[in-house]
C-alpha cells in the first residue's frame, strides 16, 4: 500500500510538473508587450544620441 501511495504522489507531481511547463508556453502577456515596446523605445534613444554624438 505503501508503494501505491508513493506512486501516486510522484504521479500527480509529474502531472503539476507538466501542467506549470505548458501554462508557461501561452501567449505573452502585457507586461511582456510592454517591455518590448520600452525595449525598442531606449534602443531608440541610444542610436539618436550616438548619432549626436557623431554629428559633433
């Protein structure tokens, strides 16, 4: 009984374990978008002051 106990533990654990790998594959959420977007926007503004930079 033991064993079937312990069997089943590591078997809903294995499930949990699967479960929380493909829940994190989904879609990318807004915070996600909204980084990338400020991401681009400093990318931006570092290529504008570097082209300053050698304007002077």
């Amino acid at each position: 009984m033991l064993l079937f106990k312990r069997s089943s533990v590591i078997a809903v654990a294995l499930l949990f374990v699967i479960f929380i790998a493909f829940t994190g594959c989904k879609k990318e959420g807004t915070a996600e978008r909204l980084g990338k977007k400020i991401d681009k926007a400093v990318e931006k503004a570092g290529e504008k002051l570097d082209n300053l930079k050698e304007d002077k």
